[in-house]
C-alpha cells in the first residue's frame, strides 16, 4: 500500500531528507507544555528519534528522525501522554504568545486564556493557505503580532482621576508617547498621542490611573517569502470575545476570497483593504 505522505504531513509528519524518516510537529498553544507532556516527549525522542527535540521560532516543538514504521505507535504514546500532533499545510497552525499579564508585570492582557479560546476555536481549520495567530501582552511586543496574519497586542485603555493624583510628574516620565504633561494644577492628556501602553498606569504610585485591559489587532503580516506588516484596526476592542467575532469574520473572508496557494495578506491586497474592512466591521490604519 502506498504511503499518504500528504495524510502524514497534515498529521504533522513532515518529511526528512532521510528516507522514510519524519519531523514530528506537536501541538503547542501559547508556548506552554506541562512538565508530563515534556517528559512524554523526551521519553519518545529518546526511543523512537535520535533523542534531540528541535524548538521551532513559533514556539513548536519537533521530535526528528522518526520513523514510517513507528508513526502509528508514536502516535499512540502521545495521546497517553496528553500530547497533540500539529498541523501543517494550508489551515490555522499553532497559536503563539507571550506570558501575559498572569505572570509578566508588563503584561495588559491574559494572554494564555485568550491563546486557548483561539486554538480551541480555528486550530486546523482548513483555509486557502496557512494562517498564523501570535498575541503580545503588551507593547514591549515581544510575540512581534504584527508578522501575523493575525496579531493580538495587549493594552489598556486609561483613565485619569483626579482625587488621588499628587501631580508627582512620575506617569509623565513613564510615557514615551508624549501623550502626558503635568502641571501644577493638573494634568493634561492627550489621547491622540496614547498607544495604549499602559505605562502611566503601572508606575502611578498614587492609584491616580486606571487601566482597563484591551486588544490592539493587526491583519495581514507576513514574515517569509514576502514581509509586510500587519495593519492595524483603528478600533481598540475590551472584550475578548469581541476579538473571536473580528477573528471569525477575517477567516471567513479568507475563505471566501482567497485562492489556494494565496496567503492571506496577498488575499486581502488584491481584493481591496476597504472591503476587508467592510467586512469585519472597521477601518484599517
């Protein structure tokens, strides 16, 4: 019987140079693995690879060297182990992020939850070509959302109060925007200039700024082949689910649109960015 390298490579087997030999890709969202998922993959690599595992720049683990003979078994010790095959080919691949605010102090958004729902919604979703989700907790941008199709950039939409504020002048330092000056009366913001950073509100040592986690999104970055970088939606959205609704729309765009072999940026230049916005209900920057 024939072998179905294509079956395999969707599987997340991917061909190595070495005859019949595989690149294992697993299942990852966000860059987190727990400790027994990890042992389950040393143990494989050491007896069904070469005992390297191969870390991917998407945060994806890869065990080389397995073999045609042993796929079906390997397969099979990954599910004891609660382990997931990845995905390759033209559908949604492993979804990247940053720590986020559970765990980073720069952190503005939960990125991990957020990270879950994404995968548990569109992972494998069968698409034109590959379609790449990557989500930064804030704007240290260390996840670079825009390089994806799809990008996820924490922030917070800020508010000042006054009762509480001393005027320290410690929020003006703080912002590298420009966006704050105080006075000896007040302080002047100016929204125009903020990026939503979140600065002011992090380093206030009097509770003057008050914080409300949002999600900046940026469509269309590309960072192979071609580089461009994504443009963003003018509207800064606070609900998360709000963000699966723009998500949706944007995939289902794709769908619609693009032809096979086209990435997703390439879809929406040559359709037209004012109907891709149309279409998931905002301008693009």
């Amino acid at each position: 019987m024939a072998t179905d390298y294509k079956a395999l490579k969707n599987g997340g087997f991917m061909r190595q140079i070495q005859k019949d030999n595989f690149s294992l890709r697993l299942k990852v969202v966000g860059g987190n693995l727990t400790s027994k998922q990890l042992k389950t993959i040393a143990a494989l690599a050491e007896e069904y690879g070469d005992g390297r595992v191969h870390l991917t720049s998407r945060q994806g683990v890869e065990i080389p060297f397995i073999r045609l003979r042993d796929v079906e078994t390997v397969k099979e010790a990954l599910a004891l182990g609660g382990v997931d095959t990845g995905v390759c080919g033209p559908r949604v691949r492993t979804v990247t992020a940053c720590q986020g605010s559970e765990i980073c102090p720069s952190g503005c958004i939960d990125t991990l939850s957020l990270a879950t729902k994404i995968s548990e919604r569109y992972f494998g979703r069968e698409l034109p070509h590959k379609f790449k989700f990557g989500l930064t907790g804030c704007q240290n941008n260390c996840l670079k959302a825009e390089e994806n199709d799809l990008g996820v950039k924490g922030g917070y939409n800020v508010e000042w109060l006054e009762e509480p504020c001393t005027l320290c002048g410690v929020c003006e330092k703080a912002c590298r925007e420009g966006a704050l000056k105080v006075t000896e009366e007040t302080v002047l913001f100016d929204r125009a200039k903020c990026n939503h950073c979140g600065r002011c509100v992090k380093s206030c040592p009097a509770d003057a700024w008050r914080g409300q986690s949002a999600y900046l999104l940026s469509f269309g970055g590309l960072f192979g082949n071609r580089i461009a970088k994504g443009r963003q939606l003018e509207a800064v959205v606070t609900d998360s689910e709000q963000v699966l609704k723009l998500a949706d729309r944007a995939l289902d765009f794709f769908a619609k649109h693009g032809k096979p072999g086209e990435r997703f940026r390439n879809t929406v230049d040559r359709v037209g960015w004012e109907e891709f916005g149309g279409h998931v209900g905002g301008e693009m920057s």
